[in-house]
C-alpha cells in the first residue's frame, strides 16, 4: 500500500531541511572567527617536534595555511621568513600549515629554503577549526592573549599586514 | 570482490599518483582558456537546480584537502590538473563519457590568474575531443567566490 501524500510531502520536507543543515553547517566562514579565541591544536612540525598553538600564549602568531603549488603564498615566504628573524625576539611567532596533500613535497621544497618558523602539514580537520580554508593564501593573526584579531585571504597584502603586526608588537 | 579489488586498485593509483604529484604537468594558465568557456557562479548555480534542463557534470581539479573541507554539491574529486598524477585521474573519469557530455570544471584552490590546475584540466578534456566543457570562474578562491556567496556546497570525500 502506498503512503498517503501529505506523508509523502512531510518526508520530503524533512529530506531537504536535513540537506539544507548539511550544507549550511560548512558554510559558517573564516571571517565568524574574527575576535574569538584561535582554536588550539596540536601537530607534529616537519622535523617531528610536536608543537601545539597554545604554546605560543604570550606571543603574536601569525598562523599562515599555504602550499607548494601556490604561487601568491611562495611570494609571502621570504617576507614572513624576515620578519621571524626581525621580529622574533620582539614577540613575533610564524607558523606555516602546508595545505599540500603530500608531506614529502613539503619536505623537499622547505629543505631547499631557509625558513625559520615551523612547518606543518595541515588537513581538512585544521582548516574547519579556523572555520573553513578554501583556498590559499591564508593567514591569520592572533595576538598575545590567544584573539584572532586579522584574517588575510588571497593576494598577500604584506603593507596591511605588517601594519597590524606593528600595532601588536614594536616593530619599528 | 572484483568492486572491492576495483576500489583497492584506485585508492592505490590515488597514492601513487599524489606521491607523484611534485612531477608536475605542464603549467597552462587559466587565462588560455577561452572567454566562451567560462561560467559564472550563478550559472552554475542555476545549471545545478533540480528544475534544469541538463545537469552538468561537475569536477574538482584542485586539491583533495581542499576538496574534503567543501565542495559544490554533486562534485566529483578528480585530481590536481596541474599534476601528471591528476590529470591520469581525469582522464579515467571522463573514459567513458560521450565526447558531447556537459562538464564543468573547478579549482578555486588560490587566485584565478595563479591557479595552477584549471588550465591544465580544460586543455586535457579539449585535446581529449570533449566540445561541452566549460571552467567555473573562480576569481580569488572557492570560499570567496563560492561559499560567502551563500551558494550551496557539502563537504567529506
């Protein structure tokens, strides 16, 4: 026997709220973390040292998702390797997320530079924590009490960026 | 037993593949693709409603990281087109397609004029002989142009 329609149409109602809850739930952006306190989380850096965000209390991070394959993200490397030897002693953390799906390209491409912040493999998972990273550059701002206070995404704009770091730590 | 052999089989070909991904294809950027090619996200939008008239198919050719963060609903993870290893992936995908199939392909993975896979894809599925291919225009990423703008997307591989 078949079900009677209103059945029907409360069934197929509720199919496409549970569609629409689904899609909804990722839809929650980067830009809704602003001002809250960085989701802490632990990983292992490319030299194996286990390293953990909330280590870094106390200091400005600068939380950077990047890969191999982007080329805008390449370009911000030498600027944000000069200022963690600039800027480190002033309170200045770097930390790279390689968004890349493959560790031993990360690994071959950091050996042939000299990167002085830690480096590590980033996933689906690390990204939702920072509220999605669909595409890359990315880079967020986190001051000393542990705040995201500044989210860049796409065409680094290091003028911006280094204006903001500035107002959390003397880097004149 | 031969379905989970098949699946073994292409879990494996997906490794290899990636561990190989540092070889890359051959860099073709995005802007060698045709104007007439591209889609707009509203397009899309609206070629993927239930009421329309044809349903693309609808191709990641980005990252799986990024794939696996969100995806426009009904997409299928093909590989890196940027990557020898992605565009293999591809090619098997599109196999047994007829040549006039409507595809739509994305990236989104960094800026449009930087993005290292789109190109490559379009240009693959071209020389393959597909006429109906079109590439999302994804001017600075799929999170920007995509999901801010409130279109529907889903997440999970």
């Amino acid at each position: 026997m078949l079900p009677p329609l209103r059945t029907l149409r409360a069934a197929t109602l509720c199919a496409c709220l549970s569609m629409c809850a689904v899609a909804a739930s990722v839809v929650a952006g980067p830009a809704e973390r602003l001002y809250t306190i960085a989701p802490d989380f632990v990983r292992t850096d490319l030299s194996g040292r286990p390293l953990r965000l909330g280590q870094y209390r106390g200091r400005v991070v600068l939380l950077n998702f990047w890969a191999t394959w982007c080329a805008p993200c390449i370009e911000e490397m030498p600027t944000f390797s000069r200022w963690q030897r600039h800027f480190g002693d002033g309170g200045l953390q770097v930390i790279g997320v390689s968004m890349d799906d493959d560790e031993a390209t990360v690994k071959r491409f950091v050996a042939k530079r000299s990167v002085p912040y830690p480096i590590m493999m980033g996933d689906a998972k690390l990204g939702e924590l920072f509220g999605g990273v669909f595409g890359l550059p990315q880079s967020f701002l986190i001051d000393a009490r542990g705040r995201i206070v500044y989210r860049s995404v796409g065409e680094p704009n290091i003028e911006t960026l280094r204006s903001k770091i500035a107002g959390l730590i003397d880097i004149h | 037993m031969t379905h989970h052999a098949t699946v073994l089989c292409l879990c494996f070909g997906t490794g290899l593949f990636f561990g190989a991904s540092a070889v890359g294809a051959e860099t073709i950027a995005a802007s060698s693709i045709p104007t007439a090619d591209i889609l707009q996200p509203a397009a899309l939008d609206a070629a993927l409603r239930p009421n329309a008239a044809v349903r693309p198919l609808v191709l990641q050719v980005g990252f799986r990281k990024l794939f696996d963060e969100a995806h426009i609903i009904a997409a299928e993870y093909a590989g890196p087109g940027g990557a020898s290893g992605g565009l293999a992936l591809l090619r098997e995908r599109v196999a047994k397609l007829p040549k006039d199939s409507a595809i739509v392909l994305y990236c989104g993975c960094c800026p449009w004029d930087h993005c290292p896979n789109i190109g490559a894809a379009f240009s693959e599925l071209r020389r393959l002989g597909f006429r109906n291919v079109k590439a999302l225009y994804i001017a600075s990423d799929f999170g920007t142009d995509w999901i801010e703008k409130g279109y529907p997307v889903t997440k999970g591989g």
